[in-house]
C-alpha cells in the first residue's frame, strides 16, 4: 500500500487563492486583443455615446449645484427692492397719519411695545415728507442720529429713536410711562 498523504492544506489553500488572485489582476489590467475577445464587447461608437452621455449628465449636475449656490447673488436689484419694500416696515405707502393710528390701537390694547416702534415709524415718515431727509431703509438709527443732530429741535427725535434701540437691541418690555415719552416726544416734532 502507497503511503497516506494529505490532500489539502491551509497553506495549499492560500497559496491557491494568492495565485487566482494574481491571475484575475492580470487579466484584469492586460491590453485587449480584439482578436482574441469574445463577441460581448460593445461597438466603440456606443462607447463613445456613453461616455458623452455620462460626461453630459455629470456637467449638467455640476452646473445645477453651482447655480443653487450662486443664485442670491444673481437676483437683480430691483427685484431686491421690490421684495424688501413689501416687507419693510419702513414703506413708504404708509402715511404719518396711519403710523399714528396704529400707535393709537397698539396703546389701546396695552402693547406699549408696538405702539412706540410705531410712532418711531411716524416720526420717519413724517421726516421723509416734511425735512429735507428722505427715508432709506439701510439707515440705522445711529445714523438717523446723526441726520437729526442737524436739525434745530433733534431732542423729540432723540427721544423716539433712542426708544427704538432699546426696543431692538434690549428687547425690553415697555411701560405707560415709556409711551407716555415717546408721544410726548411725537406732539413735540409736530409742533415744530
């Protein structure tokens, strides 16, 4: 009888896999020879379309991500205008004597908050249409601080502008008697 052997080993076994392994990167990165390949490759041409198809696809994508992106910044001016007056509380559609009355309203209802921004909000209009300031919604009231600075009585102004900070930049809750102030202060720049 022939001597016992083993038929398998795990270093057989490795070896084997590290040898199949090699093969497949061989064939894997050897150059076609269109001679000797099978009849499943594709037509070059159809190659050619699905590469310019996918490139296509590829740029179209990049293109549509860079435009969400860039997007706000190529909104005309105007449009900008035209959005940012709607919602503006600063719009010129409303008149000195509207501003009052929403003051009026506010007061009556006990937002004493709401009815100081609004006689703010009058005293800007009513400097738009009477002095020679015209109301630009990109003016912060430290400017319009110093735009009312230069006129003859600027302490009523002070007074609503002033107010108006506190309500913007403290978020403060406001008595009777800080509207009590600011329409004080109103009945002064009307008497002006």
């Amino acid at each position: 009888m022939a001597g016992s052997f083993e038929k398998s080993s795990i270093g057989w076994q490795l070896h084997l896999q590290q040898q199949r392994f090699s093969e497949w990167l061989e064939r894997l990165f050897a150059p076609i020879d269109r001679t000797r390949s099978p009849n499943w490759l594709l037509p070059e041409w159809l190659l050619r379309l699905l590469f310019w198809v996918i490139a296509g696809i590829l740029v179209g994508w990049l293109s549509w991500q860079v435009y969400k992106l860039a997007r706000p910044y190529f909104q005309t001016p105007i449009a900008q205008v035209g959005q940012s007056d709607r919602r503006s509380p600063h719009s010129s559609t409303s008149t000195v004597a509207a501003w009052l009355q929403r003051s009026r309203a506010f007061a009556k209802q006990g937002n004493y908050r709401e009815a100081c921004r609004t006689l703010y909000m009058a005293a800007l209009q009513r400097l738009n249409d009477v002095e020679p300031i015209p109301h630009e919604t990109s003016r912060t009231d430290g400017e319009y601080l110093q735009i009312v600075q230069t006129l003859p009585r600027s302490a009523p102004y002070q007074v609503l502008i002033r107010t108006h900070e506190q309500l913007c930049f403290d978020n403060a809750d406001l008595s009777v008697d800080d509207f009590d102030r600011c329409q004080q202060a109103y009945q002064e720049i009307e008497t002006m």
